[in-house]
C-alpha cells in the first residue's frame, strides 16, 4: 500500500517569531477579525503570497506568456471580490492581508448582520447553522466568492436574542428609628415552669 500521503503545512512561521511590530500588528488583526490562533492568520497570510508570487512571474515572463497565464490570476481574484478583472497587475502587489480576510465566510457572516460579533460569528459557523448557497459550511476560513455572497443565509433557525428574565421585586425595607428613639419590640413570653403557670393563673 505504501506510505500514508504527508500534507505539508498551508503556512510558513514568520522568519522572525519574536517580532515585535509584528506581533503587535498580528494580534490586531487576531482580534478585528475574530482569528482563533495566529495560524489562521498565516495561512491567508500564505494565500496571498501565492497571489504576489504569481504576479511577480508574470510581470519577468514574455508577453505571450503573460497574455496566457494573466487570465487565470485575474479571474481567480475577480471571483474572490478582491480586485476586478480590468485591474493592472502591479495591484496585485499593493493587496494586503485584509483584502483577504474580508472574504472569509466569518467576516462575511458578520457583515451581512447574521452574527452580534465576530466570535459569534465563529461560533454559527462552526456549530453549523450558516449555509452557502443552500449547502451547510462549517470552515470559519472558507473564502466566498462573490457568486455567493447574497447565498450566506442560517442553515437553521436560531434565535439570538437572550431570554427575557422577570425582574424580582426588590425587598421592602423596614423604616429605620430616628436617632434618640428607641425601636418597641414585642414582649417576649416567659417561660414559666409548670408550677409557675398554675400560680399565674
């Protein structure tokens, strides 16, 4: 049967992990779009660099080459919403990380008001009640094209209001004695012995 097939990673490490501005400008991102872990951020991370990677080969290739392999580019970044198809080129170079993680499913739940927040987004997501175009999608990382954005819809009911909680009457307070007067208090009954009660009476 032969060896089981090794997937490689789809993310490369950063070259140099304990950057600081980067770290800092990660973990923004981390937390704007609602990232579980910085890998999901280096994989669009890695998307996007296959898109720079393949423009750059254009741009050094031979026209013929170029008036080829451009379509392909162009019409996979047209389809993502990213950029249209009359664009140059060098815009492909000028795209950030952002221009990408606006086409994932959970930022596109969010902005179509289907979730509160972005972690809640994630959350719809993952516990599959978001559908695309009809079919149950729970890859939080799913990049959408434009074709299917008015298709993100619930997969199921589900109601996002928090229940309504009957508010307990507060517990009336006994009016406190002014200074100088003293509260009555109940006379208490004594305990008398048997015989004391027979001479009571």
């Amino acid at each position: 049967m032969g060896d089981p097939r090794k997937f490689g990673n789809k993310y490369e490490h950063p070259k140099r992990l304990w950057e600081a501005d980067r770290i800092k400008e990660e973990s923004a991102l981390k937390r704007e779009y609602g990232l579980k872990t910085m890998r999901e951020l280096w994989v669009m991370n890695q998307e996007l660099k296959r898109m720079r990677r393949e423009a750059r080969r254009l741009l050094s290739v031979t026209e013929e080459e170029r008036e080829r392999d451009l379509p392909k580019l162009m019409n996979k970044l047209e389809r993502l919403g990213i950029l249209s198809r009359d664009a140059k080129l060098e815009q492909v170079l000028s795209l950030s990380v952002r221009d990408v993680l606006e086409r994932r499913l959970q930022t596109r739940v969010l902005k179509r008001g289907l979730a509160k927040t972005a972690k809640q987004a994630r959350q719809l997501i993952t516990h599959g009640f978001v559908s695309v175009d009809g079919r149950k999608v729970n890859s939080p990382s799913y990049l959408v094209p434009v074709s299917e954005d008015d298709s993100i819809d619930y997969y199921k009911k589900i109601d996002l209001e928090p229940p309504e909680v009957e508010e307990k009457p507060a517990p009336k307070e006994e009016p406190k004695a002014e200074e100088g007067e003293e509260k009555e208090e109940a006379p208490k009954e004594l305990d008398l012995p048997p015989a004391a009660e027979k001479v009571a009476e």
